[in-house]
C-alpha cells in the first residue's frame, strides 16, 4: 500500500474508467452468446473486467479461440460509434504531473486507435491484453505497468470499475481507487476507496500535484 506523500505512479484502467465501453461491451458479448447459445447474463457477468481471451476459455472452452475473437470483432466494429470517453478523462490525464500508464484487459491494436478516437492522451506505456501471460483478477499488467515506469508497486496507485481489476491492483500491492461507473459502491468494496467519478478519485491521491484546467 501507499504511503507518504504520494504515488510513484497512477496506473488506469481504460474501460470504464477512462472509456464509457460498458454498454457496448454488453450488448457484444450478448449478441455473441446468443449465435453461441449460451447464457448471455452468465457470459456478460464472465467477461467483467476480464481480457477476451480468458472470458473465451472461461464460458467457451471447446470453441475455436481465433474464430471466436474474429466473430467478436464484427460485433465490436458495428459498436466503437457508441462508444465515448467519460467527460472528465481528457482534462484528468491532461492535468497529471505525475506519471500514468493504462493497463487493460483490450488488445493492443485497439487501444491506443480508441483513445486518439475519442480524444484521450496516449502514454508511452500501455500494457493490453496481449502483453502479459494471465489478466485481471491476476496483478500481472499492473506489475508491468509499475516496472515498465520505474516504480514500486507499493508506491502506485490505480484506477479501476471492477472487482477483477480491484483485485489484480491489490494483489499487485498498489493502492486502488474504484469508480462507480459500472458496478456500486458495495460490488466494489475490496477497494481502498470509492469515488463517484474519475475526477473525484484522482483528486483524492495524496500527494498527486496536478491543477484542473478551468
């Protein structure tokens, strides 16, 4: 956990944190289930800050991988017009005069061409789906994160909007800051706090230097 008077690091989560995807992702992952004739609550609750390929393994385990991911990158293209950052995103990352990285749970192909999308700063460091062995609950892409820039774990902190990623944060070592973009205040319990918006969690990292751009 953190201490003294500030993060070495703040570490973001993307979806749901920085990208208002929760919807789209949920209608994806229901029209897919649907094709596949599984439970689209169960798959929907599977998929839940977890990376798509371990979702796949999780509710799909006999299908073929690689067809799955092209069948969902269909149901993705009809959707990335929905999708919008969250008001406050631009101006927080725009603000922050410590260091930040994304780590999250989409491919890196995606990623860094959805930000510029919708108007986000890109940081020089970015761990995606594809750039550590297990996801999230696991706290591989936050310790990658941490080493990519230099920092102790200890001494980061990290946004997240789901329990897999509240725990991989935790399990990692690093303070974590949830929003309640996607789940409530009670789901997301195991964090070391709560915050209503992103703004809100940022501001409340001790010790971050940063002045919001009127």
């Amino acid at each position: 956990m953190m201490t003294g008077a500030g993060p070495a690091a703040v570490l973001f989560d993307v979806d749901g944190v920085l990208i208002d995807s929760g919807a789209a992702h949920n209608r994806v992952w229901s029209a897919w289930a649907g094709l596949r004739r599984l439970d689209p609550a169960y798959v929907r609750q599977a998929a839940q800050g977890r990376r798509r390929l371990d979702t796949l393994r999780l509710v799909a385990p006999d299908l073929d991988i690689a067809e799955e991911h092209r069948a969902l990158d269909e149901l993705m293209a009809a959707e990335e017009v929905h999708l919008r950052a969250y008001p406050d995103a631009a101006r927080v990352l725009g603000a922050l005069r410590t260091r930040w990285a994304v780590v999250t749970s989409s491919r890196r192909e995606a990623t860094r061409p959805r930000m510029e999308r919708l108007g986000l700063p890109v940081p020089e460091v970015r761990i995606c789906a594809e750039d550590v062995p297990y996801g999230k609950p696991a706290p591989d892409g936050y310790l990658a994160a941490a080493a990519r820039l230099g920092a102790d774990p200890r001494h980061c902190t990290v946004i997240e909007d789901s329990p897999a990623g509240i725990r991989a944060g935790r399990d990692a070592g690093c303070t974590v800051h949830a929003v309640t973009t996607t789940h409530t205040k009670d789901q997301l319990a195991e964090a070391d706090a709560c915050f209503s918006t992103l703004e809100r969690a940022v501001r409340a990292v001790e010790g971050v230097l940063w002045e919001m751009p009127g």
